[in-house]
C-alpha cells in the first residue's frame, strides 16, 4: 500500500522568509511518481511538479525548489523568499508508474502562512 | 478557456435527495477521476474512468454512481444523500500511459447536506 505523510498540519512564515515543506512516502513499488500540489484559499488545486523515482536531480523553477532522496523517501518543497500570494494548503501526492488511471495517494497537507 | 470544468461550483441539498455533478475536459485526455476532500482537507480516490470504462472504484458506497458518455465527461450522481456527504469533490483529467499522467484538477464542487 502506498502513504504519504506530510508531518506539519500548519506552518507560519514571515514574509522574504524561506520555508520547507516535508514529504514522507511509503511505497513498496520500486518506480513511482511523486507529486506537489497547491490548493489556495479560493479552494482549487493546481499542479505544481512531478518527479519519477529514478531522477534524483533536484528542480528549481523560480522561487520554488524539490530535494527528492529516495535514500530517505523524502521529497521536500522550499519556497525561498516567501510571499503573502504563497499562502496556501500544499499537498504531496504518490502514483505508481505504469499503466493508465493511475490514482493519486495524497498527504494531509501542510497549512502555508506567510504573513506580513 | 477553462480546462477541467464542473458544474455547480455550490450543491446545497437535504437529506435523503438525489443530486448529479457535471465534469467536462477539453484537454484531451482520455483518463477521469472523481476524488472527495473531506472538512479536514484530506483527498482521496472514488472514481477513475479511462475511455468510458471504469478503472478504479475505491470502496464507495453504491449510493454514488460515476457515469462516462463519452472520454471528456464524467457525471458523479448521489442518491439519497447523507450528512457525512457533505465535501468538496473534485474532478480531474489526465492521460494514461507511463509518463503521461499528470492529473489536472477542476474547481471542485462544494457539496452541503442539511
């Protein structure tokens, strides 16, 4: 069985602070996708990433960076310089690899703060 | 020009009625799922059809019905709705295949039952 655990129910920032967001899984699949998804307060959810297992290059796109260690299971989220607009419920997500329908194993979210 | 849509955005109702959510994509995807966001945030699978055909029903009560016309719709339809209905359900769309199957997530529809 597939699990996500995202450990921090809720975290609060001061703007321009950096902030990191945790990601735990469990999978006995030796391929997998892993995901990052934002829900922000107006309620929808929006793609922001996905890694398959065997690529353990880190990503950056803007302020926003990924550190995947299959090592430790882990695939954390970094917001540098935090902004007000980050605010947010972030979800981490786990698919298997193969196949088509692939269900998404989400995490119980991290409340994002940033205030200023 | 909104990608995955679902109609209503809002679904107030009482116990014991029977009500439909609408999902259309315009991705092109052939893939569809109906995931339910309980009041603690918590996402998880219902539904997923591929091409018409069901693919994926998670231990839904069969009160819940998906239905799929065609590869760009999936209708959700409740009977005899519960309070512990009462959610935030979403619509998604991807395409199936090994590396293809970024999900994208419609507004959801915010169901209450009184």
């Amino acid at each position: 069985a597939q699990k996500v655990t995202q450990a921090q129910t809720e975290i609060s920032v001061v703007e321009k602070e950096d902030v990191t967001l945790d990601c735990v899984y469990e999978t006995r699949d030796t391929t997998y996708y892993l995901f990052w998804y934002k829900q922000p307060p107006s309620g929808e959810l929006v793609f922001l990433i996905r890694r398959n297992s065997f690529d353990e290059q880190n990503e950056i796109s803007g302020r926003y960076s990924w550190n995947f260690q299959k090592s430790t299971s882990s695939f954390n989220f970094t917001i540098t310089a935090s902004q007000v607009v980050d605010s947010a419920v972030y979800f981490c997500a786990l698919s298997k690899f193969t196949g088509g329908g692939n269900k998404l194993t989400f995490g119980t979210g991290t409340q994002l703060k940033v205030e200023l | 020009d909104t990608a995955v849509s679902q109609t209503p955005k809002y679904l107030v109702t009482q116990m014991g009625n029977d009500k439909s959510i609408k999902c259309e994509q315009n991705l092109g995807h052939d893939t569809m799922y109906w995931y339910k966001q309980d009041s603690k945030k918590f996402l998880k699978i219902m539904f997923s059809y591929n091409n018409k055909e069901l693919i994926i029903n998670e231990t839904v009560p069969n009160r819940f019905s998906p239905k799929s016309p065609d590869k760009a719709h999936l209708n959700l339809h409740i009977n005899s709705l519960e309070l512990g209905d009462s959610a935030v359900y979403f619509c998604a769309s991807s395409l199936s295949g090994t590396g293809k199957n970024i999900q994208y997530f419609g507004a959801g529809t915010r169901l209450s039952v009184l």
